[in-house]
C-alpha cells in the first residue's frame, strides 16, 4: 500500500489489517499508551472545500504519532490560483512526508500521486471518501462483532459515500444494498468495481429505487446529506426529489430490530434523517465520527512508517 486514493485498490487483507491497527491505537489511546512513530514526520492538508472531521482528525492523529501537519487551504495555496498539480506534486514531495487532498475531481488526486513521490491520501472528492469509509467498517465491527454477512442500507445520493461503502463492503463480504432517486444513482463505474470484488467474498449488491427494499432486513442504515459540498446552487430541486428517501422511524423500523444508524456526518436533520433516527438509541453517529481519528491513524501508521 503506497497511497489511499480509492479503497478499490486495497486487498481485503490490506483493510483488515488497517481495522485490527484502528482497533488496537484505539485502546491503547484510551489507556494512555502513546505511540511517536511519525516523530520528525509532517503531513500536508490540502483542503478546497470545508472539512470539521477530517481536518480535525488528521491534525489530531499526527499530533499523537509524534508528527505536525499543515493546514493548507487551496485559496491560500498557489494551486487556488492555477499553480500545476504537476508542479505542486513535485515541490511539496521535497517537503512534505506526506499528503492529505480534499478536493473536487479525482483525477486531481491521482494526478498528485503520480507525480509526486510521497504518499498521497484522499481526504473526500466528488467521487470516493476511502477515510470515512474505513471509519465506518471500523464502527459496524465494533457494534456487531463481524462484517461478513452483514447487510448495509445506503439510502440518499449515489456519489461520493456511496461509491466507496460500495467497494469497503464488497471487499469484507458485506452485503449493500443502495437505493437512490433515478437520476441520482451511482456511477456504473464504481458499482462495476464492487461487483468484481464482491464476486471474491461473495457480498451481495442491490441497487434499487426503493427505499424499503434497501431497508428491509438491513443491520446498518446510513445516510447522507442531500447537498453535497459543491451542489449548494442544487438545494431546491433536490430536497424535493430526495423526500422520499428520507430516513424516519417508518423507514428504520424495516431494518433488522438491532440494526444501528451512521451518517458520515454533517448531518441536516428533518431532510436526510429525522431527529428521532439519528439521535436515538441505535444512532451510532459520534462513535463512527470518532473512528476517523483511529482509522486514520492507522492509515498514517501504514502509509508514512517507511
Ligand atoms: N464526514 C466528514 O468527512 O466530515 P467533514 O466534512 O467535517 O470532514
Ligand atoms: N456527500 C457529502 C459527504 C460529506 C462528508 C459531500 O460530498 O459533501
């Protein structure tokens, strides 16, 4: 493993050995137990849209590595002002030992990785959140003591979230069903992608319409906002089209009587999920939000210990 910039590339071994790493920087953090191993280590953060999460996360988990990282917002940054991913690839390479991109296009992503020589992490782009993904995997074994032959319900907008719960669970042998509004779904391409994992661990795929259907007999149902970062102009027309997929009690109550609700966070109550859902008892949303910082660290401990 070199870079994080679509959990497709990893092996279902690769993510299992990143969730045992979460698991276990998790309670030796709770027991006091620190680990430098990125001392002298710095870490770029490219952000080109607003992140509390992520930024917070990353920053925190380098910090309890032994290592620094650098805040950089692309309207500070040259790349804002039309500066080459080529170029900034290569001169940030000199610098840094790492980088973390949160950005529109993928392609901007890879770009980075392929001409720089450090390892590059995707902190969110219009298409995959590979981070938030190992989070959630990390949260689900947690409540539920296994991920193979689980069912996740993904009900909104098929982009970004979707596209990488479709390859984190076809790759643990999950079973994910997603439904989204016509005109809403997923890219063929990542669903594509899942399916050729899933054909390895025999996950199951569904990809509906219907809400009910993905609901029905799910052990996870998560949900996402309508108005992802970027479609801000989108809001009025989608709200309308999304309100049927809202994720209330009706539709929860579908889902398997111990099943537990994530949301990737930020979360708009009364649109994607009512307030009953997400701040009920089987809501597990802060937990998920805090296994961003031990996912991640994992991710650090792997990528950047070289
Ligand atoms: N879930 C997530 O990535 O949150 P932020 O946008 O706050 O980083
Ligand atoms: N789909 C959302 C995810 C936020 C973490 C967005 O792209 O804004």
């Amino acid at each position: 493993m070199k870079h994080l910039l679509s959990l497709n590339d990893l092996t279902t071994d690769e993510i299992h050995d990143l969730l045992k790493l979460a698991l276990k920087l998790k309670e030796q953090n709770k027991s006091g137990i620190k680990h430098h191993i990125l001392e002298g280590k710095t870490l770029g953060m490219i952000f080109s849209k607003s992140s509390t999460r992520t930024r917070v996360s990353f920053e925190v988990g380098m910090y309890q590595l032994g290592g620094s990282a650098l805040f950089l917002s692309s309207d500070d940054i040259q790349i804002g002002r039309g500066e080459s991913i080529y170029d900034t690839a290569n001169v940030l390479s000199r610098y840094l030992d790492g980088i973390m991109i949160r950005t529109y296009k993928q392609s901007d992503v890879d770009d980075l990785a392929e001409f720089g020589t450090i390892p590059i992490i995707n902190g969110l782009t219009d298409e995959m959140h590979p981070c938030q993904i190992l989070a959630d995997l990390q949260t689900v074994y947690e409540h539920k003591k296994k991920l193979e032959g689980l069912k996740l319900a993904y009900i909104g907008d098929g982009n970004n979230i979707a596209h990488s719960l479709l390859h984190g669970c076809a790759k643990v042998g999950m079973n994910i069903a997603i439904a989204s509004p016509e005109g809403y779904e997923c890219d063929n391409k990542y669903v594509e992608e899942a399916k050729a994992a899933a054909k390895l661990t025999g996950s199951e795929i569904l990809m509906t319409q219907d809400p009910a259907e993905a609901a029905a007999g799910a052990d996870v149902v998560y949900g996402d906002t309508w108005i992802s970062m970027g479609q801000e102009e989108q809001k009025a027309e989608k709200l309308k089209i999304f309100m049927p997929y809202q994720i209330n009690s009706e539709l929860f109550a579908k889902a398997n009587d111990d099943a537990i609700f994530l949301h990737c966070l930020p979360a708009y109550r009364g649109y994607e999920v009512t307030k009953e859902v997400i701040d009920g008892p089987q809501s597990a949303i802060f937990d998920e939000a805090e296994n961003r910082l031990h996912a991640q660290k994992a991710v650090l401990a792997t990528l950047l210990v070289k």
